[in-house]
C-alpha cells in the first residue's frame, strides 16, 4: 500500500510572534527545559536563523557533550528528535547535517509560484516543458471549464524548481474563450500575472481536490523520483470574478519538496 504524508498544520494567526517569543525565552533561559530539549532547541535556532544551513556539518556528539556537560544518551535523545522531526539526516562516518526544509504552502491561499518563492527570499525557476494549441484529448478538463469535446485549449506544462532541484510539476489547461490568443514567449512570467495584469482577467477562487498518487513515468522522470513512488496531486479549477471557468490545472509535488498548512477556524 502506497502511503504519503502531508502535514498539515492548525496554527493561530499570531504563530511567527509566538515562535519568536518562545526563542526569547530559551535565550533567557526562561523555559524549564531538559538537557536534551535544551540541546534540540540550540540546534533548531541555529537552523531557523540559518546559521545552520542546508547540508552544514553540525557540531559532533563530543562537541555538544562538552559544550552542555551532558551524557551521550542525552545528546543522542536530542539528535533523534531532530533527526524524527526532519530536521537532520546523518551519513555513517562522517556525520550529521542539516536537512533542507520542504516549502510550506498554505492552502487557504490562492497565490502563483513566483509569488509564493519571492515571499520566502527565493528566488522562482520555473522550466516550460511544452507549451501547445490543440482541441485533441482533456475531456474532462474540458468538461470542468464548462467547453465543448471540440473546443480548442492551451496545454502548458512547467517543471518548478527549488535551486537545482525538481519540486513540482503543473499541467495546465487554459480556457481559450477566456484568455484569447496566446503566446509561447508570454510564458516567461507567472501566469496569474499574465492573466491578470495582461489580460485583465480578474480571478477570484479556486476548488482544489488532493489525492496522493503513484508516480508514472513521465511523472517520475521529470521530478527525479522512482516510479511509483508516493506524490501529491492537487487538481484545481480557478474560476475569475463572474464565476467563469479559467484553468483546469493538475499539480505533482515530491512529497519530500513540500509540506501543506490549512488554517481551521471554529
């Protein structure tokens, strides 16, 4: 059975002055904390302030049995729940390192790829794989845009890119009676942006349904995963402010690339 884990988190809208308080008051020593929460928590400062960064080396288990005068079953308790956590990883005989952290994306949010990378100081490298004008195939995109079987569409489909790595791959499929005539080199920018400020469609919503799958090949090939491995699909219809159909989009994300948030109100 092919399982995937999303974790999805419930937090107030006051998290990040949370998060810093709860950093102050470790440096202040506020907390009543054990050894190895102690231990836990000066390494996952350093990595939230990133001066830990992706793959850093951390201080051994000797150095951090010196620096805190505890024992190595204390450190040990540390590390693995940093290491459970996915904080860290450690390689045999040369030690532990910094685990490079999954984009967490809200999903109450509708916001493009380029936004969402900007926002976190990164900076969005998206690939176009294919870009085509076609009225062949996609019935049930079709069908969700409110189109005819024989109605022409835009297929898109991009490769997004963390640095140098694979995270996401979106197929697009794009209401030409919406949009109009478009073009390739057009693709170079974000699309909500296009839309948007291009073409003055104004979006409004989007109904997403999430599902894990199994990698096929073509999947699997472009987001550097084995087939049948375990992704999230999210498809979704974005709709503009007059409620017509846009896009009919589908979403694969590595399920080490990317963590889900979902804010719950009562």
């Amino acid at each position: 059975m092919i399982e995937c884990v999303i974790r999805v988190f419930i937090y107030s809208v006051n998290r990040e002055s949370e998060y810093n308080s709860w950093i102050y008051d470790i440096q202040r020593g506020v907390l009543n904390m054990s050894k190895a929460e102690e231990i836990e928590s000066y390494i996952l400062i350093k990595i939230k302030n990133k001066e830990y960064k992706t793959d850093c080396k951390i201080p051994t288990e000797a150095q951090l049995i010196e620096t805190f005068n505890v024992s190595r079953m204390t450190v040990n308790k540390a590390l693995s729940s940093l290491r459970n956590k996915g904080y860290i990883y450690s390689i045999r005989g040369k030690g532990t390192f910094v685990k490079k952290q999954p984009i967490s994306k809200k999903l109450n949010k509708l916001i493009s790829f380029t936004e969402e990378m900007k926002s976190r100081g990164i900076e969005p490298i998206t690939k176009t794989l294919e870009f085509a004008y076609t009225s062949v195939g996609f019935e049930e995109e079709k069908q969700s845009l409110g189109l005819d079987s024989d109605d022409n569409v835009y297929k898109i489909v991009r490769l997004r890119f963390n640095e140098e790595i694979p995270i996401a791959l979106d197929i697009t499929i794009l209401n030409e009676k919406i949009t109009g005539p478009l073009e390739f080199s057009l693709m170079k920018s974000s699309l909500y942006e296009l839309l948007q400020e291009t073409l003055g469609i104004k979006i409004s919503y989007s109904i997403q349904k999430i599902k894990a799958i199994k990698a096929d090949d073509f999947i699997a090939n472009h987001l550097q995963v084995e087939v049948g491995e375990p992704v999230l699909n999210i498809s979704s219809v974005t709709f503009d402010v007059n409620e017509i159909p846009i896009e009919a989009v589908h979403t694969y994300y590595r399920h080490d690339a990317y963590e889900f948030e979902q804010v719950c109100t009562m």
